[in-house]
C-alpha cells in the first residue's frame, strides 16, 4: 500500500487541470476536462491521505470517523477551518448549498476538521457552540493539535480537500470564492465514481448536536448599543435572526425578524435578517449590520418599517467603494456605529467591514471624510484598510491594513477625535484618527504587521498588553476609559488611552455563566459586544455563548441580569387587541380578571422566558394604587387570575373608565428550536357604581393565540 500522502504531492498534478480549466469555455468542457483528470490520477499511483487520528473529538455524529471504515465508498470533503476566521465564514454557504444538492445516500460526507488558530478554539465547548451559532449541520473533527493539518501539509484556513472513496487525494481549493470550482469538482467526482460502482449509498452516523438543545430567548446575541437619552438597548439576536429592542429594564419593546434568517425589507411584522452583528441606535432610529446578507439595513421604529441603505445582498470583493449604497457591494459588515464627518453631527455610520479588513463610511448626509473628496448622502466608500488582512499601522488611512475590524467605538471630543477598533485577528486595539485617518496601536499585538498571532491575556501597557480576539469596544467620555470585550479570553477589560494601560475589570478568564457581587469572580463566555450607560455607571455586555445580556454596575462591582421597577412593554403591532362588553361594579370591590390562554398545537410555555402580564388604566390611573401593576406567566394550566381594588371614591372623569390587561406570552414549537412571542390586550370598560356591592366580581376572558 503506497505511503499517505499531502497537498505538495498533488499541487503539480492538479495545477495543470487548473490551467486548462481556465481555457475552457463551455461547461460541457471543464466537466470533460476534470473526468479527465480523474482518469489520470485512478492510473497513476493511489495518492491516499493518512486517517483520522484515534481518540479525536467529533461533534454532530454518534462516534468516530474514519476514512478507512465509516466514510468508506463515499466522496469525502474536507474544511479546514477555524471557526474566528471570516474567510471561513464566507464558504459555509457553498458548504451549505453543496449539501443541499448532494446527500450522504448519493454518496457524499462533509466533514469540517477544526485545526484551531487560537487557543480558546482548542475547547470542544467552544467549538461546539461554534457549530451551533453557523448552523453547521455536518461532522466536524476537532483537530486541536493540528496534527492531520501538518500530515497534510495545508498552509492556511479556510482549505477545502475533496477525496474520493478509497481515501485517494482528487483536489484541493485554498481560500474562499470557489465556489463554481467546488461544484465542478464535486459532481464529477460523484459522477466518475459512480459509474464505476465506488460509490456506497450506506448512512453516516449523524446526530445533530443541536436537537438535543431547550430553545433560548435569545440565541447569540453579538452585539449590544443604547440610546441613553431614551433608555432603550438594541440587541443583535443574532442567532435568532432578528433586532430586539427592549427598555434598559429589560422590558421587550419590539421584535424585528427571526425566528428564521431572510431578506426583506418593509413592515417591520415582515422584515427579516440573516446573522445580523452589528447595531446602533439613536432616538426612533436602528442600524443593522446584517453580516450574513452583506447588507446595511435601518429600521424605522416610528414608521415601522425597515429598508437597506447599503450592500446588494451577496458579498462584494470591492476595496475601494464610491457608488450609492444600495448598489455598493460590500462585504460581511460587523459593527456599526453613528459618528460625524465634517461639521456636521451624525452623517456618517462607520462600518467594521470584516469582510475585506476595512474600515467603511456611509453618508447619511451630504459630507466629507478627513483631507478627502466630498460625497453625497447615500455615498458608501472605503476609509481605512488597504484590504489585506494585516496589522499594519500607517498615517495614510489607506496603507494601513487591518485584521478582520469587528468592533466600533467612536470618541469625538477632543482631544481624543478618533474611532477606537477591535481589530480581532490581530488581537489589538487600534485608533483612527478622524482628522487624518492615520491608523496607531493602542493595545496588544506586535510591531510585525504580518504576525497575526501575537495574542495572550496579559495586563500591560501597549504592545505588552495581550488580548485574544477582541469583538466589542466601548467608549465612557465621562472617565475617558475605554472598555474592551476580551471575547477569546472571556474578559471584559478597561483600557487608558492616555497611557495605554490595558487591565482586566471583569471575568475569570475560563468560559462560564457566573452572577454575582464580585467582578473577579464573574463568568462569561466568548462575549462579543458591549456599550456604555447612565454616565459611564453602567455596562451591557452581550454575553454571547450564556445566550445573555448582562449588566456591570461599575459602582457596586455586580454583575446582574437586566430588570427594574415594573413597567409594562409596548405592545407590538401584531397583539390582539379585544373589547370587552362593560361590567358593573361599585366602590372598594376587588375586580377579578380571570383570562383563559391557549398555545398552539405542539407548543408549550417557555418556562426560561419572560411571559408576563400588566394591569393599567391609561388615563383613569385613579382606578389603581399604582400606574402600572405586573405579574409572571409561569403556567397556562389553569386561568391567570388578576384582581384590583377599586378605590373607594370615584373620580370624574371625561371618559368611561378602563381597566386594560396585556399579556405578553413566549412559546416553542415541541420538536424544534423555534421560539416565538405573541402579545394580547383586553379593554374591560368599568360602569362604577358609589352604593356597595358584593366583596368580589369576577370576569371571565379568554384568548387562543
């Protein structure tokens, strides 16, 4: 049997069938020129590719694989990837797309081998919640030590190996953006070994590790933004596919998207998203950075609705920009946020294009960035980046090279007047001046603009400060304190930029889910967006792998989940809304609302979730001893029974009195991870009488949703 072999060994081979392919003009060509091809290598010597190693963790299988047993007979693709790298990211949807058209049964496995780039990425936990959060529905290996990486030879990520069903080396693709040759590659190597009867049609293994998981409010939530003047957070549920803004309480306000991704624009019940990232918010006004989508979208709460402003829906491979924002491609947005170009405030919303490791602007109004060319609102354009992935600084913006941006923080006030940028896959933080556009270190990294592998988690100063793939910035004017969400490191940490200290605030440094009264002691898990409130008092992390925002009170040093004084949400447009016929009632008597609520068929409560209801009285707030009475949903089992005690003097008033319950109510599909929330509103019109009554009066209500 001939030794295992590497990609050195088929290069020579295969780069001649790559040189016709380019030659060739018709499909019927490239499809006779690579079954060529394959006939070629079946008479040379069996370029076969060494196993899987034993005792290697697999995820979304029942056991382990090998290319000798299990996956036997079938044609075998291998991606070498990493699960922080975007240029990875971008082929899952071939990946996607591939297996959509090709089954196990005709004779194809997918198989992701994750030879990790960081440490963090080592951890099974991680990885897995990796595959969660891409939806990867295939086998993955993790190759922690790289060791079928090194047998290989392979040099970078993401790399894909197609092997035919003896375990023979066919093809290999390095990069992204091959998708029409991954293709060709692939249907013809099932073609040719099914015609020779290789092929086996026999099952793999496959358990989906996410079948087995309770459904959660929110589902990777990557990045967090407030409008402190309103008190309202905008959340990116990225894995849910959708915007949520809610009050700084917690209190859902509104629900734009999800529960699956899509790409609509319009009323806001209708709109939809694809792994949205990004979100800034200023009065009634949303950005999104809808990554996956490659598109910049704004929602418009008080006109409830939701356009795109930038991006043309597929990835763009443009470096430069220039052209009106719906005809500019661009390329996997990461981070928004709102900043000023020229005198004028809030014209331009900075982008952290991951995609091409960019720095982008989009005009919102007429405006000019620092020493360049004046541009049109609508004009999206490249501001900093040359678009090779590196950590170079350099006084002119567009020398300067970046390492997939993807957090924002802007500080416009002198004398700092500059975007702070989470620069993840060189591990630093890095500063733009907006006067100039030069582009400095803050923190972390190394001087090498090529050394995209300086990262650590180390207190310090500069580039003696370690950090390991940053995704979130935030920026305190009120300390001058920039606050950094450490993600591999599962940190928060608060940086100096006058003297460039860099130090850890909050997290232990080992992945977890831990509240409480000590920062030290808390525990996050790959958190991956952050904001400022309340005068720099206050932090919202979105704690990306707990399926959580958490709040950090700088003052008390606590780490908590959003809540507060009761306060009823706003319903959404899509509630029901019922007037109920009125009821007598006297003075002093307690009024009982028992309301009767029915799922759907093959739902059930989400028990983890925050159904509840609210009593109020809009502008009869007499008829309560408090504005606004609250209570949890816990069980539909049995009627919700809410009372009030009606006061015991009655109030004129210029409209018949009303008592208003809504019910806001989260449900999942049984057999899914779907999870939904439906809102329902009861007007119960009160005729008040001042002779006694009876102790207690009760009404009854029901809804179905």
């Amino acid at each position: 049997m001939a030794s295992p072999c590497s990609l050195s060994v088929l290069f020579p081979i295969q780069s001649q069938l790559d040189y016709t392919l380019d030659d060739a003009t018709t499909q019927q060509e490239k499809v006779d020129l690579v079954l060529q091809y394959l006939k070629t290598l079946d008479h040379g010597e069996d370029l076969k590719i060494p196993d899987f190693q034993e005792g290697l963790e697999w995820l979304n299988t029942e056991g382990p694989l090998s290319l000798n047993k299990e996956l036997a007979g079938k044609v075998v693709l291998l991606d070498f990837f990493t699960y922080c790298c975007i240029n990875c990211m971008h082929i899952l949807p071939d990946l996607h797309q591939l297996e959509k058209k090709h089954s196990v049964a005709d004779g194809l496995v997918v198989v992701g081998v994750h030879s990790a780039k960081f440490s963090n990425e080592k951890v099974l936990d991680n990885i897995r919640r990796a595959v969660l959060r891409y939806n990867i529905c295939h086998p993955v290996v993790n190759d922690s030590e790289a060791q079928l990486w090194h047998d290989l030879e392979v040099s970078c990520w993401p790399t894909l190996v197609i092997v035919g069903p003896r375990g023979n080396l066919l093809f290999s693709l390095v990069g992204e953006g091959h998708r029409d040759r991954l293709m060709l590659y692939t249907d013809s190597a099932l073609h040719y070994y099914g015609e020779q009867g290789l092929l086996k049609t026999h099952t793999v293994g496959i358990k989906l590790y996410r079948d087995s998981l309770p459904p959660s409010i929110l589902s990777f939530p990557g990045k967090v933004a407030i409008d402190n003047s309103k008190k309202r957070l905008a959340i990116a549920d990225t894995g849910h596919h959708r915007i949520l803004v809610v009050s700084s309480a917690g209190h859902l306000l509104h629900v734009i998207g999800g529960p699956e991704s899509g790409r609509q624009d319009g009323d806001l019940s209708e709109a939809s998203f694809n792994s949205p990232q990004g979100v800034a918010i200023k009065g009634d006004t949303v950005y999104v950075a809808d990554t996956e989508n490659h598109l910049i979208r704004k929602i418009d709460l008080l006109e409830g609705r939701v356009s795109t402003l930038a991006g043309v829906g597929a990835q763009g491979t443009d470096k430069g920009g220039g052209a009106m924002g719906p005809q500019q491609p661009i390329s996997s947005p990461w981070d928004v946020t709102l900043g000023t170009a020229g005198s004028v405030s809030d014209n331009v919303l900075w982008i952290a294009m991951a995609g091409t490791h960019q720095i982008w602007a989009l005009f919102l109004a007429d405006g000019k960035l620092a020493k360049g060319s004046e541009y049109k609102a609508g004009a999206c354009v490249r501001w900093a980046g040359s678009g090779s992935e590196e950590n170079r600084n350099n006084a002119y913006p567009h020398k300067a090279g970046f390492a997939q941006p993807s957090g924002l923080a802007l500080a416009p006030e002198e004398p700092w007047s500059c975007l702070y940028v989470a620069d993840s896959e060189s591990s630093t933080i890095r500063t733009l001046a907006l006067k100039d556009g030069a582009v400095k270190l803050l923190v972390g990294g190394e001087r090498d603009p090529l050394n995209l592998f300086a990262f650590g988690d180390v207190d310090g100063k500069g580039v003696a400060a370690k950090l390991q793939h940053p995704l979130g910035v935030a920026w305190a004017p009120e300390q001058s304190l920039l606050y950094v969400a450490d993600s591999y490191n599962h940190k928060i940490k608060v940086v100096d930029p006058k003297t460039k200290q860099c130090s850890t605030l909050a997290g232990t440094g080992e992945a977890g889910d831990t509240l409480g009264p000590e920062f030290s002691k808390s525990c996050f898990s790959e958190p991956g967006g952050i904001c400022v409130s309340d005068g720099g008092k206050l932090l919202y992390v979105a704690d990306t792998n707990n399926h959580q925002v958490k709040v950090l009170d700088l003052a008390s040093k606590t780490v908590s989940l959003p809540s507060g004084p009761a306060k009823a949400p706003v319903l959404p447009k899509s509630a029901a809304r019922k007037e109920m016929p009125p009821v007598a009632v006297s003075v002093g008597q307690t009024l009982i609302m028992s309301l009767t609520l029915s799922l759907p068929e093959g739902t059930r409560l989400t028990k983890e979730a925050p159904s509840c209801w609210a009593l109020s009285a809009e502008g009869n707030e007499w008829l309560l001893d408090r504005q606004v009475i609250t209570g949890d949903i816990l069980d539909l089992s049995k009627p919700l029974s809410v009372s009030a005690k009606l006061p015991a003097v009655i109030k004129e008033s210029n409209s018949n009195p009303s008592l208003i319950l809504s019910v806001w109510v989260y449900y999942c599909m049984e057999a899914g991870k779907a999870c939904m929330m439906k809102a329902a509103s009861f007007t119960q019109p009160l005729q008040i009488s001042a002779s006694p009554g009876e102790k207690e009066v009760t009404v009854a209500l029901a809804h179905a949703f």
